[in-house]
C-alpha cells in the first residue's frame, strides 16, 4: 500500500497557454484534449486536496519584454517564445489553469521558473 506521507505530484507549466482552449499553445496540443489530459489533471488535483497530498509545481519563465536581452545563443524554442509571447507576464495566458492552482495550506510548492530545455 502506498505511504501517502511520502506522496507527492508534480505538476509542470499548467497555465493556460498549454491548457485552456483559448491558449497560444493549445492548438498544437490536441492530443491533450483527445486524451482528457485537462479532466485528469483536475482529478488528479482534486484527488491531492481530499488526500493532503502536496503539489510541486514547475513553472515556466514568463515572458517579458526583456526575457532575452542580450542572449546570444537561443534555441528554436526560446526563439519561438520570445515571439509568440507565450506565458507572456500578467495575460490570461501566463495564469494557472482554473482549478489547478497551488494551495498552499495544502503543502504546495512552487519551484524557481526554469526556461526551455531544448
């Protein structure tokens, strides 16, 4: 049986670009939508609140107007970001998908933002 003390879920970049069907990202993602990615998700969510199950959450750099001043070597990722604006700082976009936000009193964490890995 699963030690629920030593439990914890992992959430990565759930914002509203990737989830919401008016993101940025979202259209480039059917699959989630194919795979009820987002219901599992809010399950799951829900399932750690009843269970006090603590959520880490990895979260993407936002974009800003001066997220890549002065980078000399971008991927075509960070490239497609700083042109699309995806998670752009303080829009819809860069928000966390209603329903999937930390809880704190609940022992979420939020890590340092981390940028592309490609």
């Amino acid at each position: 049986m699963t030690d629920l003390s030593k439990t914890a879920i992992i959430l990565v970049d759930p914002y509203n670009d990737f989830l919401h069907p008016d993101g940025k990202l979202t259209s480039k993602l059917k699959d989630l939508e194919e795979k009820q990615t987002v219901k599992h998700m809010t399950e799951l969510v829900a399932m750690a609140r009843l269970h006090h199950i603590p959520i880490f959450y990895g979260l993407h750099q936002q974009w800003t107007p001066n997220s890549f001043h002065d980078w000399r070597h971008m991927t075509p990722n960070n490239v497609k970001q700083k042109h699309i604006r995806f998670f752009e700082e303080g829009t819809f976009g860069s928000r966390i998908y209603e329903g999937l936000e930390p809880d704190p009193t609940n022992g979420d964490v939020v890590v340092s933002r981390h940028w592309n890995s490609e």
